[in-house]
C-alpha cells in the first residue's frame, strides 16, 4: 500500500478531529435512514466480498499459527442495519464468533473517506467536516449522509483520482484495523462489557488494539485510516463502557507502538513515499487526538 500526500496534508484533518472529539455528543440516535436499502445492499455486496477476501485471504498471510486457529472460528456477518441502526456496528460475539459489520456503518465511513479526501485535494476547510460532524450526533431531529451535507459529489470518486486513491486507501487501512482489532477479542477470549468494569473494558481495547497494530506492522500497512475509526468511537460512546471504549491512555498505547518500530510500517511498495518521520508524525497526530480526549 502506498500513501502519497496523506502524510503531508494530514494535520488540518487532524485538528478537524481533535475539535470533533470535543463536541459533547447525544444521546443513542438512530440512523437507520442515513441511507436506502438500494445504497446498503450494494455496500452488503460488493464490499462484503472484498471485506471477506481481505480477512480470510490477505491478513489470514500476516498471521502466526495461534492467531490462524483464532481465525478459523470466526465468521463474517454484514448485514444491512443492525437493530440499534448506529454507525459504529463492528462488533465480535464473544459466544459465537461471528464480526459483525453493518453495511450502514462501512457506508458512512467510506462516505466520510470520501468527503475528507475531497477536501484535502480541493483544499477546502475541514471545519465545515467539524461542523457537519458535530450536528449530525447532537440535533436528533437531523439525519444527512455526509457527501450531500457536505457539498461532495456523489461520484467524487470517479471525478478525481487523487480522491480515489486516497480515500480507498483510508478506508482499507480502517476496515484492516477494524477486523483485526474484533478478531483480537475473539482471539484473546474477551468478555462482555457489560459483565466487566470500565477499567477491564479499557485494557481489553488496548489488548485488542495491540495486535491489530502487531499484524499491520507484519503487512507493512501504515494504519492512517484509524483516526476515522477513533473519530466516530470518540462521538458514539465516549464514555460507555459497553462499546468500544476510547480513552487517551488507549491512544497513546498504540502511538508508542508506532514510535518503538516506524520501519516495520514501510514496505518495497511504499519506501518511494513514506518516511520513518511520516509514521512518527502520525504518531504524534494519534497524541493530538488523545490530547482532544483530556
């Protein structure tokens, strides 16, 4: 994976993240009608497959004989909403070994992808992202999907290949730490939040977040796309512990993962434009988000 530009036009898109965290967000909201079943299904399809291919074929690659057998018993589950219809739907039962990812949820973060990369190409001012972002989770009477809210065309995609490129590359690198971070739990036998304490769901995120960043190094993917991940977890329940808790102190875990090894994120493919300065920029960017967190 290569990630030209990312690295160099990052910060503004850091800072839209860090003022996002600090909105105080709402109450559970349903976005069961952030999109159509017609958009959902195609997301369910297409994605699903190459979803599929990516944790069964290209991760399955990166990992040890242990965490092959921790694979072996999971299944991948996408359906197109899941009964609390919210955007951060990745889930792993702990009983049954089925990762859940709700089409919803893939959908909205290749939207938001999407709008990022349009704006950093375009120049733009990512606080109209902030803002968007902000009442979206805070005004319960509003429901817009992101590329129309944020005066993005609907095939921005197909419109400039700079956007294209990077944000497939936000979104693969998201959806790979999202798949290793649930096969994490699964593998490390986790239990349910709800049986356990804040401070045990936190070391069970870190635990979690731990091999996701271990098997992204064995594949020499840069996980830039994770402040996207950390951005929607840091709004959705910041403060529950049932869900993916986000906390500074998990942040700054996977930061210091990042700073012990920077060359094992650079490969053959990516040595071209990424630095070992460029992922211990990231690093401290990962820091600017933990920072908004305090």
């Amino acid at each position: 994976m290569i990630f030209p530009w990312i690295v160099t036009q990052s910060k503004s898109l850091i800072i839209t993240l860090a003022s996002i965290l600090l909105c105080a967000p709402a109450a559970a909201k349903d976005f069961s009608g952030l999109y159509q079943d017609d958009a959902l299904l195609r997301v369910q399809q297409v994605y699903g497959q190459n979803i599929r291919a990516v944790l069964f074929e290209d991760i399955a690659q990166h990992l040890t004989d242990n965490e092959k057998d921790s694979l072996r018993g999971v299944d991948l589950n996408i359906p197109l909403r899941t009964s609390s219809a919210g955007l951060f739907d990745f889930s792993m039962g702990l009983e049954s070994g089925v990762l859940t990812a709700s089409a919803l949820s893939i959908k909205f973060l290749d939207d938001l992808a999407i709008a990022f990369s349009w704006y950093e190409v375009h120049q733009l001012d990512s606080q109209h992202i902030a803002r968007y972002m902000s009442r979206l989770f805070n005004d319960a009477e509003y429901i817009e999907a992101p590329l129309p809210a944020l005066n993005v065309p609907d095939k921005a995609w197909a419109l400039n290949a700079d956007v294209d490129d990077m944000s497939q590359k936000l979104l693969q690198s998201a959806l790979a730490f999202l798949l290793l971070h649930e096969l994490g739990h699964w593998h490390h036998q986790h239990k349910p939040y709800s049986a356990i304490s804040h401070r045990r769901a936190q070391a069970q995120e870190i635990e979690s977040d731990s091999l996701a960043i271990e098997v992204m190094g064995r594949m020499s993917t840069p996980p830039y796309g994770i402040v996207t991940w950390f951005m929607v977890t840091g709004l959705m329940a910041p403060d529950n512990p049932t869900t993916h808790p986000l906390s500074s102190t998990r942040l700054q875990s996977i930061a210091l993962a990042l700073r012990a090894t920077p060359e094992r994120f650079i490969s053959r493919d990516n040595q071209n434009t990424l630095t070992r300065a460029d992922v211990l920029t990231l690093a401290n960017d990962i820091n600017t988000i933990a920072e908004a967190l305090d």
